[in-house]
C-alpha cells in the first residue's frame, strides 16, 4: 500500500483556466488522477482494523488525502463538482475514527480538510 502511494498518485496540478474547460485533455486529465486517487484512499481505509490505525491513517489521510486529493479539490471551482469530491473523500472515511471524539473536534489528519469545508 505504501509503495502505491508513494510512486503511483499523480495528480497534476494546471491552471484554473486550463481545467475550467471541462472538455480539454488537461482536465480530462486530472479529473481521472484525481478519481483513482480517490479509489485508492478507499481502499487503503478498508485494511483499517486489519493493519494498524496509524498506518492506515497515515497513508490514507496524511499522504493521499492531504497530499494529493485536498490540493485538487482546493483548487476545483465552488460547484456541484467540488461537492462531489468532498462527498466522495467523506464517505471513505471509516466512521469508527470519529466515534470518541468531542463535538466540534476533528482528527489531526483531517483538521485542513475540515477547515475547507466549513469555509
């Protein structure tokens, strides 16, 4: 799992100019990076209670998601696509992370991501 990670994501970052055109190769492009990123966090998050809790967390949220996935979705234009892509990265998170936490309290991991969405 580390290793695909570390040498398989690639999320190209292109000006906004370049991916508001949702029909260039370019946006085209990194939308597919961005998606098989996505596809890969959900299962890395699946190992969790079969591999240790801070790996999964580490390689999933430290290195996928704030690494790679919140630079993309940071810079996708407000709209239903941004939207999307919070959904979908929510939804692979495993609810169980969250279950001793207090209200209006985030995992560590998650604290940028968290940030984003209440902007």
């Amino acid at each position: 799992m580390k290793k695909s990670v570390e040498e398989d994501v690639f999320i190209p970052l292109y000006p906004k100019s370049t991916v508001e055109d949702k029909s260039s190769l370019r946006s085209k492009f990194q939308e597919r990076r961005f998606w098989s990123a996505v596809k890969l966090l959900s299962n890395v998050v699946l190992w969790d209670g079969i591999v240790q809790e801070d790996k999964v967390r580490d390689l999933g949220l430290s290195k996928l998601l704030n690494r790679y996935l919140l630079l993309n979705i940071l810079n996708t234009p407000l709209g239903t696509d941004h939207i999307e892509k919070c959904n979908k990265v929510v939804a692979c998170l495993p609810e169980r992370w969250f279950q001793d936490l207090k209200v209006g309290s985030t995992l560590p991991e998650l604290l940028n991501f968290s940030q984003h969405l209440l902007q």
